[in-house]
C-alpha cells in the first residue's frame, strides 16, 4: 500500500512537473520588430510574411508587433535599440556591427562578393553560422539569417556617367553613418558624406548630397528617381541585411518557440529574396522611363581600385579575420 501511495505521488509529482514545463513552453510572448524599410520594399513584406507566419504557427502564442519606415527606431539607433531589448528584432548588417566586433569589417569591403548566390551560400550556409555565433558573443545580438538587400550602384541628382573611381572625385555620395561605409566611400573615390536613410529623399531635393547608392529596389520603393537624374552600374556591394534578435529575449524562449521564429525567418527571407532578385531583372526599364539615364560602370576598373585599398591598408586589414576572410574566398572558388 505505502508502495503503491508512493507511486502515485511520484506519478503527481511527474505531472506537475510536465505541466509547469508546457506552461513555460507556452508562455505568451510579444516580439516588437522594427525596421527602417518602407511598405512596397522587400525588407517590409518580409517583416509582414514573419508575423503572418508566426502568429500562425504559434496559433497566437507569439505575437509580432511591427513598425515600419523608421517610425520607431532610426537606423543608426538600431543596434542600441535591440541591445538594450528595447526592440527584439532590428535589420541589421555587417556595417552596423563592426564597433562591436571590428573583424565583420571584412563583409562591408567592395566586390567581396560577385553575385546574390556568393553571398547566400557564405552567409547563409556554414561560414554564415561561424559569423553569426560570434556576433552573439561579443555583442549580445543574435543573427538569425542574410537576406538579400540588392546589389548596390550609384545614383546621382546630375546627369553624369560614373564610369571610373575617378569619375566620383568630388561627388558628395550619402553613406550610412558608419565607419565602414565611409570607408566604402572614399575607396570608391567618392566623398563620403553620412547621413541617416530616413533623412536621405530630402537631402537629395534640397542638394545637400550630389547622391546615393543602394540597390535599385530600394531606389524605387523609396522613389528616389524622383529627386535623381542617373543611375551608374557600379556593382560595388553584393548587400544583404540580417534580422538580428536580442540574446536575451531569444534564450527566453521555449525550443518550439524557436522553431517557430526561425520558420517565419525562412518564410520572410524567401519573399525578400525572390522580390528583389525579380524586380532587379525588370527594373532598368522602369528607371528609363522615368526619364533617368541609366550607364554601364567599368566594374573591372573599381574592383581593381576598390578591393586593394581595403586590402593594402593595415588599419583596416588588421581588424580583420584574415582567416576567416581566406576561407571565404576559398569557399567561393
């Protein structure tokens, strides 16, 4: 009989057990997601398809409170924003990144990487794993993927072909406020002059930049054909973002809540990827009809310019992994 009573109580016990676990595991959570993209840009629908595909799964468990066009956050506030827990997910990329771990510098250099598929397999594949495990030591940020901003080219208020680095002499080129962006800049030969994206369509009506660069969806979703005159295919930056969770918040959750985040980060990265690999195939046309003159850059002529300067000055080399930036490049022969 004590046997039996003791098995019982063990049985209870055993259940309670469970059940305090599942409630754990199905504790409510709300995740505030804040971005700079506007609605129209790739970046915003995968930030909408992530809650549809959240709320979903989780049947309501976890609910994804989104904000849009900089309304919450300004970019460079992003990275304080999601460290503090102030925002639980922010896009972030390597650029925005690199105070707090000066080696991820490597990913912001020019013709790193040739095409969207270099970057995807490296970022999104297992050097990308490396990467992004590092980012949460050092930074209590958490990578969660790469998705596809564009391939970046400049786009000037003047009518002026931008052929050669030294065409760019002179040419106040809006540049994220970053050190490695402004890096970007002058070794493109430009005069970089930083300022926050937000802030950018006015800059470029008033004069106060001679232009900009990004990737054509970007251009368009933000309508800076609107103020601008030409686009120069440059090729100088294969560009991703990472949606970037705050390591607390993500330890907070149970493994299925996991599971389900890093499916709606899937579902968001393809609707990105997709949308802005489909509208650069389309999007010259669109640009010409807007009355922009649209020239062909010498990217040889920048690579060859651009990659050494990086390369050749130890002040920005010896922040690098160099072993890592090798393994990159091996991965990608």
């Amino acid at each position: 009989m004590k046997k039996l009573l003791a098995a019982s109580m063990c049985a209870l016990l055993s259940m309670g057990l469970l059940l305090s676990c599942n409630e754990k595991a199905e504790k409510k959570v709300n995740l505030i997601y804040s971005v700079n993209a506007v609605p129209g840009d790739a970046h915003y629908d995968a930030m909408m398809k992530f809650k549809e595909v959240v709320e979903a799964e989780s049947k309501g468990n976890i609910t994804v409170e989104t904000y849009h066009s900089g309304s919450l956050f300004k970019q460079d506030q992003e990275v304080a924003a999601v460290k503090s827990g102030k925002a639980d997910i922010v896009y972030l990329s390597a650029s925005w990144l690199t105070d707090g771990s000066p080696w991820i510098g490597m990913f912001t250099a020019g013709y790193v990487f040739k095409s969207y598929d270099d970057m995807t397999k490296i970022l999104n594949g297992e050097i990308g794993k490396e990467v992004f495990g590092r980012v949460v030591k050092e930074q209590g940020i958490r990578p969660l993927a790469s998705y596809y901003l564009g391939t970046r080219q400049v786009n000037l208020r003047e009518d002026k072909p931008v052929r050669t680095p030294a065409d760019l002499k002179g040419v106040n080129l809006r540049m994220p406020n970053s050190e490695a962006w402004v890096t970007l800049g002058k070794a493109m030969g430009a005069n970089p002059t930083p300022l926050a994206f937000s802030e950018l369509y006015m800059a470029l009506q008033t004069g106060t930049v001679d232009g900009q660069e990004n990737p054509l969806p970007t251009d368009r979703s933000a309508k800076f054909y609107e103020v601008t005159k030409s686009i120069s295919l440059t090729n100088h930056l294969v560009d991703s973002v990472w949606p970037c969770i705050n390591e607390a918040k993500w330890q907070s959750l149970s493994d299925n809540q996991k599971a389900i985040i890093m499916k709606g980060i899937e579902a968001g990265r393809q609707t990105c990827d997709e949308k802005n690999l489909k509208t650069e195939a389309e999007i010259i046309d669109f640009f010409k009809g807007q009355g922009l003159k649209v020239y062909e850059a010498d990217t040889k002529a920048f690579a060859e310019s651009v990659l050494p300067a990086y390369l050749n000055n130890k002040n920005i080399t010896g922040k690098w992994d160099m072993d890592l930036y090798n393994k990159v490049q091996a991965a990608l022969k």
